[in-house]
C-alpha cells in the first residue's frame, strides 16, 4: 500500500466522498458514493473503501 492509497483509505473512513474524490474527481463513483453517505453514513465508508482499495 502506497502513501497516497494509505491517505485516500484514511479520508475515505472520515469523509468518504473525498477520499473518492482524490481518485476519481466529479465521476460516477463520487455520486454514487455521496449519495449513499447522504443516505447513511456506514455504507458511504464501505462503498468508498470498495472502490479505493478494490
């Protein structure tokens, strides 16, 4: 696991729209994840994580 890969996991646990963010911009997944932290936080992280570390 690379520094960046480590800070974007990091974000993704705290804020996980950013952490998708950094990786992907304003594409699919950042939507897909903002939506689903709007609509509950814990599956924001898990989605997040699924897409950064997946």
């Amino acid at each position: 696991m690379t520094t960046a890969t480590f800070v974007e996991v990091l974000l993704a646990i705290l804020l996980p729209p950013l952490g998708v963010f950094l990786r992907y911009g304003c594409g699919v997944e950042f939507w897909i994840c903002l939506l689903l932290t709007i609509l509950g936080y814990i599956p924001g992280i898990i989605y997040a994580l699924y897409v950064l570390v997946g």
